[in-house]
C-alpha cells in the first residue's frame, strides 16, 4: 500500500552529491520536497530540476528543503548538474539522492516491491519513478503526485500547492485555483461565533461555504 496523506514519510540514510543524508534529520524543522526521476540525463527531467534550480529564492522564503532523487550513482548526479545549470542559467544547489539500489524509490511505492534496473537500463526500466511529494515539518506526507515520463511537472504549481498548505496549516482551506493573497475558506466545523471571534468578518455564501481574508 502507498503512502497516504498524514502518514509519517520513510526515514533514510541515503548517498547524495552533497554526502550522506538521514532523511528525517535533513529535513529538521523545515518543508521539504522530494522530486523523482527515473534516471540522469534525460530531457524532461532535465528541464524540472532546471526549473526547481530556478526557484531557489521561493523555497527559502517558505522555509521549504528540496532534494531530487534518481537511480543514478553520485557521479552522474554530478555530471548531469553541468547540463542542469547550463539548460536553467541557475545553479541546482539541491541535493540528488543516488537510489541505485531502489531502497527509497520502493519505500515511497513508486516502483513494485520486485522491481529490479537490469544491465545497460534506460528510464523506461524505471518509469514509475517520476513523483513529487510534499512534507510537512512534522514529516508528515502532506500532498503527492504522479507523473508520466512525457508531460513535464508544473512546478509554478508545486510552489502554489505548497502555498495552500501552508495557508491550510492556520486552520483554513482553500478554494479551487487559490493563489496568495485571495479569500480562504473557513471550514464547516467552525460555527458562525467562532469563525466571527477567529477571523473578523466573513462572507457566507451558502451555509457550509463561507470565506474570509487569508490570516496573516
């Protein structure tokens, strides 16, 4: 069975091209974002870790930690971040698991329990290995999603759902295409006279949708 919402992630000892890392002990008390890949030197992937290098300035404002995964040892995670950097004009300052052996990718169900990489392996050996998950401080899996091979992630998207997050993590939701700075909603078990004492005033638009402006 997968990992569901709220679930404490896998801790980890892992290589990476920045070292040894115990997962839970890297993520601290921050965010953190871990982003899969089936393996170095492939086109999409090359063109989303360009794109997280890119947002560097947006992670630390959230506090958030970000580290890629591949099934590619430590060397060619370090090769590929030539091409990374080159392709983004921004340097991938994150870590890239080196999951040769599968322990991670299988202890986070992106590849079956047998899944092996045989000699001579191309991406498609390990093609499920293409997600990203959110995690909370409290390591707690927060949000995931999965990915084919041929549509790259929208990691604008990624930072908004972290946004939301965050945002919910004050006692709020969201509502549908919500960015930063929009109305939240309050959920429906909060009574009038709480929501009134909590958030000021609200706008009920049915009895169980009322907004409010985002707490600050």
């Amino acid at each position: 069975m997968g990992l569901r919402i709220n679930d404490t992630v896998p801790n980890f000892t892992a290589e990476t091209d920045q070292g040894t890392i115990q997962f839970h002990d890297w993520i601290g008390d921050s965010w953190a974002i871990l982003f899969s890949h089936p393996k170095d030197f492939t086109p999409v992937c090359t063109t989303e870790f360009s794109a997280v290098a890119q947002l560097a300035d947006e992670w630390a404002k959230r506090n958030t930690k970000v580290i890629g995964l591949s099934v590619d040892g430590v060397e060619d995670h370090k090769k590929w971040k030539k091409d990374i950097e080159a392709y983004g004009k921004a340097n991938p300052g994150f870590p890239i698991i080196a999951d040769e052996g599968l322990e991670v990718s299988k202890a986070f169900d992106m590849l079956p329990a047998d899944a092996f990489l045989p000699d001579g392996r191309t991406a498609a050996d390990s093609a499920t290995v293409r997600a990203v998950f959110i995690i909370g401080p409290d390591k707690k899996l927060k949000l995931s999603m999965i990915y084919p091979m041929t549509v790259g992630r929208n990691f604008a998207e990624v930072l908004r759902a972290l946004d939301g997050l965050q945002m919910s993590a004050k006692g709020v939701a969201t509502p549908a295409n919500w960015v930063p700075g929009e109305d939240v909603i309050i959920p429906p078990t909060v009574s009038n006279e709480d929501a009134k004492e909590k958030f000021g005033e609200f706008e009920t638009i049915f009895p169980y949708l009322r907004k409010t402006k985002a707490p600050a």
